[in-house]
C-alpha cells in the first residue's frame, strides 16, 4: 500500500492546474504527466517548473502508456466525448471533469461507492457538486419531488471552459439532481455575478418534499455538510433549511483553498476537491486489489 497510483491530468487551464496542486498532496496518486495542445500554455510551463512531464500534443501522448492509469480530464464537453472511448481502448479510468456526461454522475458524498468499478465517472458540474449532496440528504428524509438549484459564482471565475459549457451545465445538473439527488424533477439555473470584489459561490437549494419534517431535514442537511466539508474545508451553509408547508430553502457557500486559484472560485475548487476525492478511492481500490492478486 506504499506505492501510488500514476495518473495523467488533461487541460492545462485553471481546473487543471488547481487540479495538479491538490494531487501533489495525494496520498494515494502520483501525478505524472500534464498535457494540452498549445506550445506556449502558461499551465504546461507551470507544470513543467513543477517536475511533470508535458506534452502539447494531447492525448495522444499519454495513450499507450501502460504506467498510466487515471486520467483527469480537465478540457471540455465536446473534447470529452473523443477522449472518452480512446481511454476506455487504451485501458484507463477517465475522471471527467466536463460536462460531457459519458459516464455515471457522481457526487463524492453519495453515490462513490456505487461506481468505482466505472471505466468512466463525470464530475457533473461545480452546481452540482455544491447542491446535490444537500438534495440527497433531504430526499433520504423527506421524499424530494422538485429540486431547483441557482449557482451563483463570481464572473472572474467563469473561464472560457465554464462559458462555452453553459448549456451543458444546466442539462447535466438538473438530470443529476434527478439521478444522483433523487428527485423527481430537477432544474438548474446560473448565475455569473460581475461584482466587484468578487463574490464566493453561493447555490440556493430549493425543495418541493412530501414529507415536511422540519426537524429530521435539518438534521440530514446538517450531516451531509460535514461529510462533505471532509474533501472540501471551504463548504458552509450559509442557510439553515426553511420549511415552508412542503417547500425547503437553503443555500450553500463555497470558499477555495486557494491553491491555485483565489479563495472567490470556490466553484473550481469544489470541482477540483471533488475529482480528487474521488480519484483517491479508485487509486486505493486499485492498490488494494493489487495486494489482494499478490496474496
């Protein structure tokens, strides 16, 4: 159990490198290799300066490296979806941090264990990963019919990734809230704030139940922040759950860590710790059963 896991990050860009300096405190994953497609990207040089290999010409120089076994894609939706049957050919587990939505949803808090044997996890949205534990929790309590969610994040930290996904966003976070929250229908809104300073990202959760128990929806809300404050320090409810009749209100807030990026783009970092949560338990599931074959 001494030995990590080697794993290849796609896209250099904010995700990426927010991504590359939360792995290199991994306990179970060595971070290898960091590739893109332009020369002159500022990320692959940072990348290098760190001690990674790097390449500019994609996935291809990763794939057929046998050494490589976790491949965090950090590029986008439409990219995704030509990345995603060269890994599963070539033999690697894709952590999918686009939109694209090629494998199973999952959020770290609740449904991991369901997929660890995936050849291929989506990390949904930044949305997602901040309300979809929140409406889990109430749904295991209360019986979810409707869940609405509006992510509100600072516009500074809305790259051109985030952008160009935006469509994608809103589809793939309110099938998830169906899929991974359990609710019977789901919608996603979001909102890209040009405030100065910049605001932390802030989701309000909004509830139809059937069962109203305001006591028991408090305690579930409550439970599942700390289960998620263990990957991500900077989550907080910023609204302890209203009940109103058979409607539920709360609302989140996500500060980063501030590895990479500043502490406002708590979006990307939820992204981030979120992918590396579930990284780690696929890289430990993977050592583990390498012990189990030797024995």
């Amino acid at each position: 159990m001494k030995k990590k896991i080697k794993a290849a990050i796609i896209g250099p860009g904010n995700i990426g490198m927010d991504l590359m300096f939360k792995l290199m405190e991994s306990e179970y994953i060595e971070l290898d290799t960091v590739v893109g497609i332009v020369p002159e990207s500022e990320g692959l040089a940072l990348a290098r300066k760190k001690g990674f290999n790097t390449s500019h010409e994609g996935i291809k120089s990763i794939l057929g490296n046998k050494e490589i076994k976790i491949v965090f894609d950090a590029t986008g939706a439409k990219p995704h979806l030509m990345h995603a049957p060269l890994l599963k050919e070539d033999g690697k587990i894709a952590i999918d941090l686009t939109p694209a939505a090629v494998g199973p949803y999952v959020a770290p808090t609740v449904n991991l264990d369901e997929h660890l044997d995936s050849p291929n996890v989506n990390m949904i949205t930044c949305g997602g990963q901040a309300t979809i534990p929140i409406v889990a929790a109430i749904n295991q309590v209360a019986d979810v019919e409707y869940a609405e969610i509006v992510a509100t994040i600072s516009s500074k930290s809305a790259g051109p990734g985030t952008r160009q996904n935006i469509d994608e966003f809103t589809q793939t976070t309110a099938k998830a809230l169906q899929v991974v929250g359990g609710a019977e229908r789901g919608k996603a809104i979001i909102i890209l704030n040009p405030a100065e300073p910049p605001i932390m990202m802030r989701d309000t959760i909004y509830t139809k139940v059937k069962n109203p128990d305001e006591k028991k929806i408090r305690e579930a809300v409550e439970n599942m922040v700390a289960k998620v404050q263990q990957h991500v320090p900077g989550y907080r409810l910023k609204v302890p759950p209203i009940v109103e009749g058979d409607k539920v209100t709360t609302m989140v807030e996500v500060e980063g860590a501030g590895h990479y990026l500043p502490k406002y783009s708590g979006n990307l970092d939820i992204e981030t710790a979120s992918a590396k949560a579930v990284g780690e338990r696929i890289a430990k599931k993977l050592l583990e059963d390498a012990v189990e074959e030797v024995l």
